[in-house]
C-alpha cells in the first residue's frame, strides 16, 4: 500500500497518489466476487481468512434452513425445522451464485471481524457506543425506543455472527427478494414444491416488511441524530457499526463498499470516502490510527474538496461495476 508520503506532497501529486492507489484497489473489488465464489466450493482459503470463509459458508446454509423450513411448514410438515436439517444442499449452492448475496454476507463478516479488532484494540463495544447511548437517553420517546431496539439488534447480530446464522429478515430487501427468487427456482420442477414456495414466499415476505433490520436501525440513527461527520465518524463515539453506516449515508456508497473501505487494500478509498462524507484532516487522522496505526497520511489531503472526492470515487465505483 503507497498511501503514505512524503509530508509538503503538492496537491497535484495527492490526487495522482490517490488515483494510482485506487486504481489498485479496484483490481481487488474485481475479482473479490469470483474469488470468494471459488473458495466457497473448494479448501483453498489461503486468500481470505478461514474465519470469514466459514462465516460465509455458514450463513449461507442458514439461509438455505430456513427457507427449507418454510417450506415445509407451508407444505404441512409435521416437524419442518428437523426436515430442514437434512435438507437443501443444493438451495446452498444456488445462493452463492447470487453476488450480491455473496457480498452482503462476505462484508458482514468482515464487520464483525472488525469490530472484534477495534474492541479488542481499542477497548470500543461493538454494542453500546457513547453515541447509541445518547439516542437512548433522548427526550424523544420514539428515538430512544428506536435506540434501544438496536441496542438489541446489535447484540443479536453478534451472537449471529459467531454461530455463523443470519436471519432472513435481517437482509436488506432488495437481497430478501433474490432470496424469495432463489427458493422458488429450487422447486421449480416440483408442483408441489411450487404451491408450498408461493405460501411461504407469502409469509416470509410479510415477515420481512413488518420487521425494521439491524441496517434499517442503523440508518435511522444516523439520520436522526443530526450530528456532524466528526461525532458519526468518530469510531470512539459511534462504534463500528454506525461508523459504517455514517460513512456510507455520507460518501454516497453502498454500506457494502463502506465496510470494503476499512480493509488494507481500500486505504485510498477510504480516505476519498471520509474526505467526500466532509471529514477534517483531524477526523481523517483519528480514523487511520484506528484502523491503520502504521500509516502515516500524506500531507495536503486535507486539501482535496469533498465534491471531487465524490467525484473520483463515483468514477472508481463505475469502472470496478460496483
């Protein structure tokens, strides 16, 4: 990584430095899909931790449980969850063929995994966050009931995690309908299988649009907290969780690619995506020591506007189809 340089780096050569650096780090973004897909199916997880790997495969086999266990209680089964069980092996393998699925539930790995980091380093909760704590304590009733289901969602997700399971209500719609898709293309074949998918696709569809996610959650504390980009982006104030969300509402990005941003290979676009959210060099700073304590930034970037960093990562994310 050639993020650091020189101090008194001309403006110019700040955007070169960063144009190079993110060029690179879109090679990665590229090929991160086909990659992770063939680790999924094969041992070879020399490139990807076997943490994140295992956490992947495992909840993708949740997903692909649950969907069999809806099936078969909307096919009458008496015991649908230990049907379930011993079922849907093929299920899992139509899901990884989803890239977007794949993504999601890659970059939830990577989150946690992070938020483990940063706890274990920096002695932040990946749960109650002096930010959270705030939207808890506020005047409003609504917003503190909204903190406090959080707070609780926050908690599920990480016992989710380390078993290695997702609830199907906790994907974001758009992935829950590609899921709903998948299992009825599972029995497609089936004519019973079809009428049973229909019932269930029904229930769980219902399910979904009656519960408020984890990320639902996250995007409305961010939105009604009203803070500035130093406090929500701020790792010791919001936690990694709405630090993500944060960086994401403010860049302009998928949540996805703001998780993506927080790896070694993205450092260039995480700086072009703190500086587009209108972080200071300070805030900038105070994220890299976090994160990345071995790198030092280069001076000047401060310099560059958040327009034109928007505008190069606008411009990354159209070459690299993100």
């Amino acid at each position: 990584m050639a993020l650091t340089a020189p101090t008194g780096t001309p403006s110019g050569a700040i955007e070169a430095l960063l144009r190079d650096d993110l060029f690179h780090a879109d090679q990665a973004l590229i090929h991160m899909g086909p990659i992770l897909r063939h680790l999924l199916r094969n041992d070879d997880s020399s490139i990807f931790s076997d943490e994140v790997i295992a956490r992947v495969r495992g909840m993708l086999a949740d997903l692909a449980r649950q969907l069999v266990q809806a099936l078969g209680e909307a096919a009458g089964h008496a015991d649908a969850a230990a049907w379930a069980r011993e079922a849907g092996p093929g299920l899992v393998e139509m899901l990884s063929g989803a890239e977007d699925l794949l993504d999601h539930l890659h970059m939830l790995a990577i989150e946690w995994q992070l938020a483990e980091k940063v706890e274990g380093r920096l002695g932040i909760s990946p749960v109650l966050t002096p930010l959270l704590q705030d939207l808890i304590a506020s005047a409003d009733p609504d917003l503190a009931a909204r903190g406090m289901n959080l707070l609780a969602a926050q908690a599920r997700f990480g016992q989710s995690i380390r078993r290695m399971q997702i609830p199907l209500i906790e994907l974001p719609v758009e992935l829950h309908r590609i899921v709903l898709r998948t299992m009825r293309g599972y029995v497609s074949e089936d004519p019973s299988g079809v009428a049973a998918a229909e019932i269930a696709e029904r229930v769980l569809s219902k399910a979904r649009a009656d519960a408020a996610s984890r990320l639902d959650l996250l995007a409305y504390a961010i939105s009604a907290a009203g803070a500035k980009a130093s406090a929500t982006l701020s790792l010791q104030n919001s936690g990694v969780a709405l630090f993500l969300t944060a960086l994401a509402m403010g860049a302009g990005l998928r949540r996805e690619t703001a998780v993506m941003c927080t790896t070694e290979s993205q450092m260039a676009r995480l700086a072009l995506a703190l500086s587009a959210a209108g972080l200071d060099r300070e805030g900038l700073v105070d994220v890299f020591v976090a994160l990345h304590p071995e790198v030092a930034l280069p001076e000047g970037l401060e310099l560059l506007h958040p327009d034109y960093a928007a505008a190069m990562l606008a411009e990354s994310q159209a070459e690299s189809r993100l």
